[in-house]
C-alpha cells in the first residue's frame, strides 16, 4: 500500500481537484461518510448513542461536519463544538457549516471561557470525535488547541480521529507537544508516514484507511513510499523451483563472533537456514571453531586466523577471498568485536567484496569508526546496512534524540551519502533506498528488544540475499517477517520472557503463512 508524507497528500489533493476535476466537496462528503460508518459501528457495539465532535477551521474540520450530518440522519445525538468562530470558515468547511445549521444540528462555538462547560459536555459523551488538526500542522499546538487537546485526553473518552490525531506531525511522527491520544484513527485515501513511525504512531490507535475516491494510480504515482505487507514481501520471493538443489538457493557466508559473542553468529546462521538459504558458512575467529560446532549442525564453519583478543584478524583476508568464489552474499558483523585488526579486516572486506552484504552491529560500528561507508561508490558492492537509532547517531554524529525526531529523514541520509539500502532499526522500521524510495513496517513488539533480535535479523536479510533477492527487497521483507515471527513468538511466549531463540522457532509458521496467503494486515481498508 502507498504511504504519504503530509506534502505528498496535498499534492494528490490540487491535483485530483484541479487537473482531474473532481471537487473537493466531493473528496469531504466521501471522507465524512466513511469516519461516520466507522463511529457508527463503534456506537452500535456499546450502545452508545451521544456524539462530541470537534471541528476546527480548515478542511479536517468540514470532514468533521460531514460526519456530523451522516451521525445526525442515523438518529445519533451530535454536538460540534467548533475552536474558531464560524466568520473564520470558508471553502468547502463553511459549506457542510451551513448545511448542519440548516438540519438543526447543534453547534457550539468554543473559547477559553467555555471550557470548563466543555469539560462536562464531553464528560457525558459516548464518543469524541477528533477534527481539529490535519496533515498541515507544523510544531506543537498552542492557545485554545492545546487546551481541548489537554482535556479530550484527561476525560478519558473513547476519540476516533479524522486523518491524523491532533498534534500529530504526519510527515515525520513527531509529537513536539500536545497530542489527541485516539482509540482509533481513520486516515484519508493512504496511510501517512507519521501514523506509522514512533513516536506518532503511539497515538493512533487501530487504523482504518478510507477510500475518499482519490483514483488509485493517482496514489500510486504520488510517492516514494510504501507500507510492507505480506503481499508485498511475496511478490519479491524467487520461485523455488521443483529441481532446485542446495546450491540453488544461495550460499550464505557469516563472518561474526567473538570471545562471549559465539551465540550471535549462531543464531544469525540458525535465522539464515530458516529463510530458506541453501548453504550456510560460519567464518568464526580459530580458537572458538569448536563452541560454534556444537552450537550448530546444519551450518558449516570456516575456523579463521584470529588476534591476541580472539577476534577475526586481518590475517582472515586471503583464506575468506579464496572462499568468495562460492559464496552468493556475507553477513559482517554479528559479535564481531571492536579490535583495531578486526576493522582493518572489515575495512578491506567492503572495498573488495563484489557480492552483496549486510553490515550489522560491530561491523557497522568499525566501518563507520574507519570512514569506509563515506568512501563507498557506484562501483562498490551491494550494501544492507542496519543500524538501531545509536549507531544511526554515530553514523550521522548526531544524538539519538535527533535520529528518533524525524527516523525517515536520517535512514534517507544514511541511504544516499552511503550509497546502500539503510534499515534503521526499532518500533516501526525504516527502509530506504538510495534513489529516496522507502518502506515502513508495521510488525513486531517490544518483546523484541532482547539480546540477538538483531543477529536473527541480519541472517535473514542475508538468507534473502544470498538466494537472489535484490537488496532493498531483501531488507524490507526481512523486516517485515523478522517482526511477523516476534509477533508469533510473544502471541505463545508472552512479551515479557521473549527471547531470540523463539524468532527463530517461529519463522518457520510466518514463512509459510506467507506463502498461503494467511496473514491479516494491521489496519482495515474502507471502500
């Protein structure tokens, strides 16, 4: 599915009104019906049968009063309260304005001095009805905005919102101040960036995406981005064809580990074989060669000349080189350890590989130590880099802070000056490519934020590109079914005792629910 910036969104809007021609009154009517089938069948399910609905001055407020109407003709008890005085509506807002008055509905027009009336009023409510701020909104709300979002949220009433949650930023999913915190939130014709990356996407609630009548190759040629979904991530799996062998689907090579660190190339292997890779290579420092062994039976292991810290040595280069002409894509990075020699190996690795690879973890952490991602060009090889917000900041010598105000924009960077596909890591991933083009996922919990998540991750992207996946496809369905299995795991575990080990366990169910079509998606899709 399509996925919006607030810029993208306005843009689809003048061009399906002014080159398309159809009206925006249109485009309101059909928002307005769709957020009132939704209240409506939230109001059937508790009996409910009063209705708040807050419309401010601009167009999220006329789909308010829309709403409004379609609530009033079904025999619901509507009230709007408007945060401007009706001289300051226009448009198409002024329009559906008048048509309220004329129906009779009650409309109550609402400054400072009527809150404390309208702290009652919506103490008495059975549902709120959020339609004060759009996609257009820029820094926190102030004045009469901020306090009705201050007491919508200290009422503790059900809030669908209309769009995006009021005090939401859409573009980036930041939340600079005060902040409608909805059950439900009901976006116009596609998802918006900012209801899907955190912080923002706290706030949402369950997601419906309504159809306003927008035409769909008009939201198709509007953006860059794209929500992953298990339908998308099929689309990308190369057909495993009947007489198809082990050297078929890829020959997968993981250079990771290190003294404490032997479980992280484990498991990067263990996630690996479960992604359907035919061969898997553990380069491993010599003297841990045996540990690695015993840990894994499917996998094979490459002992490695290794440092007077027992990490993988400069020394590794000929021995893995000579290997190269067998393997398909290399995994760098998992408990590899920070050793000066080790960064000189990672160093040489990524300006002599021509195979694609995924930097994780201390490879990652070394590369960027070294400068190596700032030298990269066109004639490089394929590049995954996963970074979690910290080492985004280390990689762009910002604060993680400044990563997680606008996460969008810093795995753009990253992609662009690197030259590779960027999936910075954490609740709602980010996955650009380096012509712009990104990806946002939806899946996985915070029972994920356990040691070795990440090593499970960095081996399925590199199952998926050792077996012919191409880069940004590989990241994004690797995301995407790495938060599937978390949330298969936490569903028998439990978030609080989730471990790495059951992502593994469960990959196997999530790879095959894929392939049958059996995965319901996070939002709902109103036509």
């Amino acid at each position: 599915m399509r996925l919006l910036t607030a810029a993208e969104m306005r843009a689809v809007d003048n061009h399906v009104i002014k080159e398309i021609g159809i009206p925006g009154m249109i485009l309101m009517e059909n928002a307005g019906r769709q957020v009132a089938g939704v209240a409506a069948t939230f109001l059937q399910r508790t009996a409910g049968r009063k209705v708040s609905i807050l419309c401010g001055k601009g167009n999220n407020g006329g789909d308010g009063l829309v709403t409004a109407r379609y609530l009033h003709n079904q025999g619901y008890k509507v009230r709007v309260f408007l945060l401007t005085r009706f001289d300051e509506l226009s448009g198409d807002t002024l329009a559906n304005y008048r048509i309220c008055g004329q129906l009779g509905i009650d409309i109550q027009e609402v400054d400072e001095r009527y809150l404390p009336k309208l702290r009652f009023c919506l103490s008495l409510t059975d549902l709120i009805i959020d339609a004060v701020l759009g996609t257009g909104i820029k820094g926190a709300p102030g004045g009469l905005v901020k306090q009705v979002i201050d007491l919508v949220n200290d009422v503790g009433k059900t809030v669908l919102s209309v769009d995006v949650p009021s005090g939401l930023d859409a573009a980036t999913g930041a939340v600079p101040g005060a902040c409608i915190r909805a059950n439900t939130t009901v976006t116009l014709a596609a998802p918006k960036v900012g209801l899907l990356v955190y912080p923002g996407a706290d706030y949402v609630g369950e997601l419906f995406v309504a159809d306003i009548g927008i035409p769909p190759v008009v939201l198709d040629a509007a953006g860059q981005g794209m929500v992953i979904n298990a339908s998308l991530v099929k689309s990308v799996l190369p057909a495993r064809s009947a007489d198809g062998h082990k050297g078929t689907f890829g020959h997968l090579l993981i250079l990771a580990g290190s003294p404490g660190m032997t479980g992280a190339a484990a498991m990067a292997a263990e996630a690996a074989l479960r992604t359907g890779v035919g061969l898997v290579t553990v380069g491993i420092p010599q003297s841990l060669n045996d540990i690695v062994e015993v840990k894994l039976t499917e996998a094979m292991t490459i002992p490695l000349p290794e440092t007077a810290d027992r990490s993988l040595s400069i020394e590794a280069l000929p021995a893995i080189l000579e290997k190269m002409d067998r393997i398909d894509a290399v995994v760098i990075g998992p408990g590899l350890s920070l050793n000066p020699s080790t960064g000189q190996l990672v160093e040489a690795l990524l300006e002599k590989l021509s195979c694609p690879v995924v930097l994780d973890a201390d490879g990652l952490n070394l590369a960027a130590n070294l400068g190596v991602l700032q030298r990269r060009s066109a004639d490089s090889c394929p590049l995954v880099i996963t970074p979690h917000p910290g080492e985004m900041g280390r990689l762009m010598d910002c604060s993680t802070a400044d990563v997680q105000g606008d996460r969008l924009a810093a795995a753009r960077w990253a992609a662009e000056n690197f030259r590779c596909t960027a999936v910075l890591k954490g609740a709602g991933t980010v996955v650009t490519a380096a012509n712009g083009d990104f990806w946002v996922n939806t899946t996985g919990n915070v029972g994920m934020a356990t040691g070795g998540t990440g090593d499970v991750l960095s081996g399925i992207i590199g199952a998926l590109l050792a077996g012919g996946v191409e880069p940004t496809a590989a990241a994004f369905a690797g995301v995407y079914v790495h938060g599937l299995a978390g949330d298969a795991a936490a569903g028998r575990r439990g978030r609080i005792s989730l471990i790495a080990g059951d992502l593994i366990e469960a990959l196997s169910a999530v790879w095959q629910a894929i392939e049958r079509e059996e995965v319901k998606e996070p939002w709902s899709y109103l036509v």
